[in-house]
C-alpha cells in the first residue's frame, strides 16, 4: 500500500515533467519555427505518472543529423538543426537535477495543499 509520502512523490515527478515538457515544446517550436515548412512540426506529449512520452515525425530527427551516408558507403557532412538531441537532452539534466534537489518540505507542503493526501 501506498503511504503519503509516495503519493507526493508521484504528484512531485508528474508535476516535473509536465512542466519541463511544455519547456520542451516551447524550445522546439522557437527552433522550427525558423523553418519554412511550420507543419511539419506535429509534436505532442503526454505524461502519465512517472513517464514522459514525445512524439514527433520521422523528419525531424533527420534534420537534427550532421552526416548522410551516400548509396557507395561513404558519408557527406550537411548543415545540421539541432531540433532533437541537443533540446532533449538538455531538458533531461534539468528534469534529474530538479527531481533530485526541488523535493524538499516545502514543497510537500505546497503539494499537500494543492491536493490533500485522504487517510
């Protein structure tokens, strides 16, 4: 059975990573929306518990590439958009550090009053 304290727990980490998804996606359209082509760019993200989920088209992992590789095996350097790996990744140390150091009393109670915890 779940005690209090994991309950705020898994409300603390939804919390999270709602909040640094909407960051994500507000990092990607900044980046995309330089592009000429705005649709196509049709992310979308859900967050249940403790899981982040994104989607996103095909193409615009390949966009974020630096090579290509050639039909004869070789690779052809390109000009690369960084709309996948470098947003991604910089959101994902932002979500460790603030899991790791945001869970503290006060935000227990902040939580606790937002939704209280039945006994």
């Amino acid at each position: 059975m779940a005690t209090n304290d994991d309950i705020l727990k898994g409300r603390f980490i939804s919390r999270i990573l709602r909040e640094e998804g909407q960051n994500i996606e507000q990092a990607k359209q900044k980046v995309v929306s330089t592009f000429a082509s705005r649709n196509m760019y049709n992310a979308t993200y859900t967050n249940t518990d403790s899981v982040l989920t994104m989607t996103h088209p095909k193409e615009l992992r390949f966009i974020d590439m630096k090579y290509r590789k050639t039909k004869n095996g070789g690779r052809i350097r390109k000009t690369s958009h960084p709309v996948h790996n470098k947003i991604l990744f910089g959101h994902a140390n932002n979500v460790v550090r603030r899991i790791s150091f945001e869970y503290t009393s006060e935000m227990k109670e902040m939580l606790l009053k937002d939704f209280p915890v039945k006994e």
